[in-house]
C-alpha cells in the first residue's frame, strides 16, 4: 500500500520552509528528536505509574546517586541548564574543551564562558559507510597534543551524535581518564545516552560479556569527575536535566548557580524524574525495545538502496544526503530542502545533524531520524519506512532552498527561513 500524501494548503509551507520550526503536534511522524519534551505523542507507550511526590529519603538527587554513583546531584529541568551549570564552574576565557565532537548546545554553553571546543573525535566517526562499532572513540594523539595547552576539561558524550549515535569503548575512555589525569584535567561526560553506550559495550567490546548494563554504566561514570545528563532521552519523562559531580566545593558553587537562576522545575517536575529513576534502577527493556525499533527502520531504507548511514546508531537513523539528492548543490541547503519535502509531502520530519552549520564537516549533510523512548510501535515504524521509501523514488524533484533570513548569532541557523528555488518537475526515479 502506498503512503498517503499530506493535504498540500494553499498558504504553502509555514515557518519559511524550516521544517523544524514547526510544532510537533502539526507532525504525523515527528523524528525531529528523541527528546521527550517537546514530543506531542511522548511516552504513548509506557505504562506510567501514577506520579507520586517523592517519597522520605528518595529524593531525584538520592537516586540519582545510586544510579551513577557521584556524591553529588544537582536535578535541573533542562540538560541544557546542567550545561550551563557546569561550564559556569570549569570553562575560562581562552581555554579549550576537547570533545568528541560535543553537542551544539553543550558547545554555545562552552563558548558563551569564553572556551572553545575542539574536537579529538577520531576518523572514522566523519565516515558515515565504515561499519566499526565504537565510532565515538577518542582519537588519542589529537586529545595528547590538545592536552598541552590550557584546557578546562576532556568532554566525552556517549552514543555522541555527531558521530551518528555510537558508541565509546571503556578502554578508550580509561585511555582517555589516563591522559587526562597525567595533565591535571577533569574529564566530563555527557551521559545523555549512557544507556545505549553501555549495552553496545556489554555486546561489542571484548571482556564485558555478561556484566550488567547498569554496572557498566557505573563504570564508565567512575572514570569521570563529572556528569551532565539530559533525562529526557534515556528515561521515561519528560522533563530533566541532572549534573553529578564529584568535588564537594564546585558542588556548592553549583549550589549557588542554582540558587541564583532556579532549577526550572515543578514539584509535579521532580515527581516525574524520581519515577523515570526509579524505573529506570529496574528495568531497561525500553531502552531496548527503542534500539530494535531504530534497527528495524534502518534494515528496511537499507533493504531499498537509502543511503543509510552504517550500522544503525543508538536512537536515530542517519541518511547521507549528499548521496540521496545529489541534484542539490551544498548552497541549495539539500539537507533542510528534503526535511521540508518530507513534511510537506508525508507529514514526516527529521533534523539537520545537530553540530553548527557553521562547521563545513561531512556531518553538516546528514539528515537525523531520531525515535524517542516508549513513543512508537513497530507498525508505525513500517508506516514511516514506507513514507521515506516512496520519497526515495520522487526525490529527483525536490528543489533546493535559498536563505530568507537567519540570524546572524551562533545559533542563527537553527532558526533560518529559507524559500524554494525553483519549482522542479516530479520525476518518478
Ligand atoms: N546533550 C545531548 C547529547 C543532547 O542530545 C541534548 C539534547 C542535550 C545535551 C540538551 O538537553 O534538550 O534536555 O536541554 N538533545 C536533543 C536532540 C535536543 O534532539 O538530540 P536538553
């Protein structure tokens, strides 16, 4: 059965062709992120247990400890507020912060306190066809010869997204713990996607058959001195951010931090997070379940010649659009171009590979199918695999796009209007 098409409208694509401006609960299949915040379908898989206030001595911060065993926890609405939070305590003007490859946001976090970041993230995660399973790993002579100027701290993000949602070995971060310690450097996870990182590991990398996912997330958090975490990934809620640390005096200037700017959240907030801990400390076939669902989508595009990025990564699907619609010159922006032809045409969207356009890297043309948590089922996984199927065989017609207006700021170009180039004759490939 073919896909139904959108009802195309006679005012033409709203929010300037930027389709992920456009609020989610307009989107058929909304694959813009895997965040369940602003996700208008969020969690309509998960049997939710009624949100009770946290109970005496099991406070979010309490589990939290348990968790990922760091003395301290500061829980936060927003991954993005532990971000700020912790580069207010360790970023200085003039220093560096090498990741592999950090997430925008924890970047313009890094920046805004005047460091910048420098990416150590070793080749093969710029090569989107290699099939190696650790793709996250640190290239170790770059972080080497990082380390022999000022740096702030190493930033290592699990499953990291830039490097299409794989994962870093143990040894390579105990590698990493090692160099860094030798300079007197912290090292810093983002272990927004802990979870995913620490299965492929139980599965992949040798030595680590058998253990429990949840002792080897243990593992990979005692080799740092410090944590951010947005929760709305890897747990069931929808609110959250959480910073975990180790050293009692930054604890209390992150104390001051929050005292001064507010944790952003709600009794009703805390509640939610206290439960997505807790069900978390137990039971993580949600997790699993999502990494089947993000195999399943990519087994199908790769079964009908998508150039899919290899293998499936963590919670997204990427798609090589330099190789999908080639007719697209780079300054034709391909990669918003099909995002807006997906939504127009099949009410389905996906995101720009989220690193700053300004960075001219091979990842700036991938295109991020990202599937939440608990959100979807395998026959609206087939539903959306048949959208981007028959979009496969039109894709010839897409026109490029020009730039309407984009803010001339760091983040200007998440919130550009673009218009189309030229209507171009469907064609049927
Ligand atoms: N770190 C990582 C690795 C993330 O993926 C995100 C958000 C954040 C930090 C910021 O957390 O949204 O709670 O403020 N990622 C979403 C995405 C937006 O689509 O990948 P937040």
């Amino acid at each position: 059965m073919k896909p139904r098409e959108q009802e195309r409208t006679d005012e033409g694509f709203p929010y300037g062709e930027n389709a992920a401006m456009l609020p989610s609960a307009g989107v058929r299949w909304d694959l813009l992120s895997d965040s369940l915040q602003h996700h208008a379908r969020a969690l309509a898989r998960f049997e939710r247990s009624p949100v009770e206030p946290e109970a005496d001595g099991e406070t979010c911060e309490t589990l939290a400890r348990e968790l990922f065993g760091f003395p301290h926890n500061i829980v936060l609405g927003q991954g993005r507020q532990a971000e700020a939070l912790l580069a207010r305590l360790l970023v200085r003007p003039g220093y560096a912060v090498p990741a592999n490859l950090a997430f925008p946001t924890t970047r313009l976090h890094q920046e805004l306190c005047g460091g910048c970041s420098v990416c150590v993230a070793g080749a093969q995660a710029f090569e989107p066809e290699e099939s190696s399973a650790f793709k996250s790993d640190v290239d170790l002579d770059l972080l080497r010869e990082a380390l022999r100027g000022q740096v702030a701290y190493v930033c290592i993000e699990c499953s990291a997204n830039g490097a299409g949602g794989h994962p870093i070995r143990l040894e390579n971060l105990r590698a990493v713990r090692a160099l860094a310690s030798e300079r007197g450097v912290p090292v810093v996870l983002d272990a927004t996607r802990i979870f995913e990182n620490a299965l492929r590991i139980r599965d992949a990398e040798p030595g680590t058959k058998g253990r429990s996912v949840h002792a080897i997330v243990r593992e990979l958090c005692g080799l740092a001195d410090a944590m951010t975490l947005s929760l709305t990934k890897d747990f069931p809620t929808r609110v959250g951010g959480l910073v975990a640390l180790r050293d009692e005096t930054l604890y209390q200037h992150g104390l001051d931090f929050e005292l001064a700017s507010g944790s952003g959240l709600t009794l009703g907030g805390r509640a939610e997070i206290a439960a997505a801990l807790r069900h978390a400390s137990r039971d993580l076939a949600y997790i699993e379940r999502r990494m089947a669902l993000v195999r399943r989508l990519h087994a199908r595009l790769a079964a009908e010649g998508l150039p899919v990025a290899n293998p499936p990564g963590a919670h997204a699907v990427w798609i090589r659009v330099d190789a999908w619609v080639p007719h697209l010159r780079v300054e034709e922006f391909p990669v918003e171009a099909v995002n807006a032809a997906l939504h127009e045409r099949f009410g389905l969207r996906g995101s720009p590979q989220p690193a700053f356009a300004r960075e001219p890297s091979a990842a700036a043309s991938l295109l991020r199918l990202a599937l939440p948590v608990a959100t979807f089922n395998e026959a609206e996984v087939d539903a959306m695999a048949e959208c981007l199927i028959e979009f496969h065989r039109i894709r010839a017609s897409i026109p490029g796009l020009r730039v309407v207006h984009a803010p001339a700021v760091p983040g200007g170009p998440f919130r550009a209007t673009y218009a189309r180039c030229g209507a171009a004759e469907t064609v049927a490939l």
